[in-house]
C-alpha cells in the first residue's frame, strides 16, 4: 500500500527564522534515496558569505543545513539555484544565480560542484558566467554514456546573441575533471524571437540517450512595460546524450528547423500576479523511463487575453518523440484549473504519471499532486498536500512570493517532491498529514522559538514529501 509523507524541513535550530524561503528546489541520490538535498530563498543563519542547502540522511525525517554555496547574502541567502546527484558516486551538482556578483542588468551564473553533500567544504566552482538566468540541472545515466552520468543545466542566457536565448551547458565528463569540467553551452533555439525566450529551460532524460528539452519561444511583446507576451512551446530533443558536435537537432519541424512546437500562439502577462505570486515562468517535461517516445510537457498561460485574469494549466502527451503533441488532462474528466502555478511533472517506472501544481483556490494556496496510469483518460488520484492562505509576511518584493518553481522527481517507484507553504501549524492545512523539526504547537496553532516558550510569527517554509510505492 502506497505510503506518503510531508515534513517541513526547517530544522529545529532554525525555530525562530521568519525569512521567506521560497522556490525550493530537491535532488535524490538514486544510489541512496535516503540521501536528499533541497534548496530554498535561506540565508546563512550566521550570517556568513556562504549559502545554506538542507541535508537529510534518514530519507527526509530529518534535515541540517550546509553552508556552502558561494555568492550568499542576506535575506534570500543564494538566488536561483537547482541541484541533482549524479546516477553512481553520489556527486552533487548545482546551479545558481550567485547573489552577491548578480545586478538587474546582469547575471552571473555558476555550475558548482561537490563530492559529499554532507560535506561543510564549499561547493567547487566548474563554470562561471555571466548573462544566464534559472539555471536548472537534471542529471541521469544513458546507455550510449560512458558509465559515469551525464550534467545537464538548463538555463535562459541573455549573454546569446540575436534573441535566441534558450541554451543547454552539458558535461560527460569525470565527476573529478578539473573545471569546466567538461560543460559545453548550447543555444536550443532556433528560431526568431522577440528579443528573448521565456526564463524556464527544463529538461528530461532517458536512460537510453535520448534527452528532450523544452522552453518558451517569446514571439510578440506588446501593452505596458511589454509585459504581453505571445509565446510558443517549443520542444528539442537529442537522440545521442546531448554532448555530440550539434546537439538538440534529433526533432525538427515541417520546415526543418529543430524543435517542435507543443504549443502555438499563447499568450501570458509576465509577471502578473495571483494573490502576490508571480506568474509567466510556469514549465515543466518529463519523459516514460520505460518509453522514450513517450514524453509530456505542462505549461500555463492565460486562456482570457489581455483582459483575462486567469493563468491555465495546461498538459500535453507525445507518443511519437515529440513529432505530435495532443491534449491530456481537459474537462470533463478534469476539472479546468484556472488558477494554476508552478506545474512539475515525473513518470516512475511503472508508467505512473505525475503532476504536482500549486493553485489559488477560495483565498488559499493548495499544493496537489496528481496521479494517473492511464494519462489523465480517467479521474486521477488527487491529493491535496498543504492548503493555506499565505502570511503577509515581508518577502521578495515585499509581497508573499512562493517562487517561479517546485520539483517533483522519481527514483524507481518512488516520488519525491519539494514544495513552498505557508507554515501556520494547523492540521486542517495539512489533509495527509505533515511533521515539523522546528518547534510548533498544532493545538494552540502557534509556532514557537527553539526555547519553546517566545512566540514566531508565521512564514514560508519549503516542505519535502515522498510518495513510497
């Protein structure tokens, strides 16, 4: 019988912290699942130059902080930041916007680097450039590879030239190889934009070498601050791991340019807002580890225009490689959701599709994981995970701000998952149940300092869940 457990991963020593510690990220160590890092918006509780990530070892009961991550400051700790284990070793790579080099007109990422996760040495720096913004990781074995594991970091680089600024950095070389370590970057897009591509690259892996990456094609800008955005889904793909001489070229149009778009002509104010959560950055792919031709992507946009007030999800299936796209999950089997965020999807090895979402529902932020076999043919098994009104806390851009994404990913038949919440302590926010480290009171609903005695306000807090087979 499936089992499923949510912790906050707010250490005990951290009782006291109200910082806004959004936009979580995780990586599983598939040699090790009881092994986890997640990363959140955490400053050095010191104070230090180094920022925290959280390390568990009992399989997410319980979570420490490392501080090792160059380019901390106060307040957010490190800025955007994505992290994954390599397949064998259990090497941790990471990708960040290091917060202290980055400005608003120019960001500096790193691909960084560490043997031990556990270690409190800080992460060695492979890459260091500037112009990328949300750099994301994904790492996976392939059976073309060379047995080591290869580095994916998807990232939107504004340092490219004419507009096209979807790019990939891929590495198969040695966990051990000096700096870059092998990386090389690679614009995915081939087309004509508006000047950019949307923020999120995401990418998904199959172990037989085929690798699918998926980003937004900004085709117009109009309206005030040419915040109007018309974009296209656009889906690349690599049937060689990714590293040859000219990669993400496997998948081509009718018209024989790479990448084939899911989805055409929609539309999305970036950086509106929903109840003080961003919108416009909303993306996410995954592929069937028992199927490579089998491949989804999620998206949001706003189906009323300009004059619209919603951002819809929307969900769509390949069987053939990325070649066709049709609609998953639409009315009436499933309900619309209208007032969707942060869409992370993964496929375990028994085929089960998943899809986690956070939605503003009745004044509330509701995380909800999805499961389907049958791909949304049926009514899925839905679980609500956490639902609560966020704390008008002081945060980043001193709004509540649950951050441009979570992470859902699979091991085996497992899922684990990492998402951000208000973290009042009461049960009825919690229908499946949740532990605390730091200190709480689910009677009184009261969060407490690490005496036990002062009071604390409450925040946002990343939460973790696993969903054993």
């Amino acid at each position: 019988m499936p089992t499923l457990k949510i912790v906050n991963i707010t250490p005990r020593s951290l009782s006291g912290d109200t910082s806004q510690k959004g936009e979580p990220n995780l990586a599983v160590n598939p040699e090790n699942p009881d092994e986890l890092v997640a990363t959140a918006f955490t400053p050095d509780p010191m104070g230090g130059p180094l920022a925290p990530i959280y390390v568990s070892t009992d399989g997410g009961d319980t979570w420490v902080l490392r501080s090792v991550v160059p380019g901390g400051v106060p307040g957010t700790g490190t800025a955007d930041i994505s992290v994954g284990f390599t397949p064998t070793g259990g090497t941790l790579y990471a990708g960040i916007l290091n917060a202290r080099l980055s400005t608003a007109t120019r960001l500096r990422m790193q691909i960084l680097r560490t043997p031990d996760a556990r270690s409190t040495t800080p992460m060695q720096i492979l890459v260091d450039r500037g112009g990328p913004d949300q750099p994301w990781v994904v790492t996976d074995a392939v059976a073309n590879g060379n047995g080591r594991g290869r580095v994916y970091v998807g990232s939107n680089d504004f340092g490219l030239s004419g507009g096209r600024t979807a790019s990939v950095d891929a590495s198969d070389a040695s966990p051990t190889a000096p700096a870059p370590s092998g990386f090389v970057a690679t614009p995915i897009e081939r087309r004509s934009t508006t000047g950019q591509d949307g923020p999120p690259v995401r990418i998904a892996v199959h172990p037989d070498g085929t690798v699918y990456a998926v980003f937004t094609s900004w085709q117009n800008r109009t309206g005030p601050d040419l915040r109007n955005i018309t974009f296209d889904v656009v889906v690349t793909r690599d049937d060689s791991g990714g590293v040859g001489p000219d990669p993400f070229r496997s998948l081509t149009d009718s018209n024989g340019i790479a990448g084939q778009k899911a989805a055409a002509q929609r539309f999305v104010v970036f950086d509106d807002e929903i109840d003080g959560q961003r919108l416009g950055g909303d993306l996410t792919i995954a592929v069937d580890p028992r199927d490579s031709a089998s491949v989804w992507v999620a998206w949001c946009d706003r189906v009323g225009g300009p004059a619209g007030v919603d951002n819809t999800l929307h969900l769509q299936h390949s069987a053939d490689r990325g070649r066709t796209w049709s609609a998953a999950r639409t009315p009436p089997v499933n309900s619309a959701l209208s007032t969707a965020v942060n869409p992370a999807l993964a496929v375990n090895s028994d085929g089960l599709v998943g899809l986690l979402y956070q939605e503003f529902v009745e004044d509330q932020w509701r995380t909800v994981l999805e499961l389907t076999a049958d791909g949304w043919q049926t009514a899925p098994a839905r679980q609500v995970l956490h639902q609560a009104a966020l704390s008008p806390s002081a945060g980043l851009n001193g709004k509540p701000f649950l951050g441009d994404y979570i992470r859902m990913i699979t091991v085996g038949r497992d899922f684990y998952g990492v998402f951000a919440g208000d973290n009042l302590p009461d049960n009825a926010n919690f229908p499946a149940g949740v532990t605390y480290q730091r200190r709480a009171n689910f009677v009184t609903r009261q969060l407490f300092d690490v005496d036990g005695v002062h009071r604390v306000p409450t925040s946002l807090d990343p939460f973790f869940f696993h969903r054993a087979a």
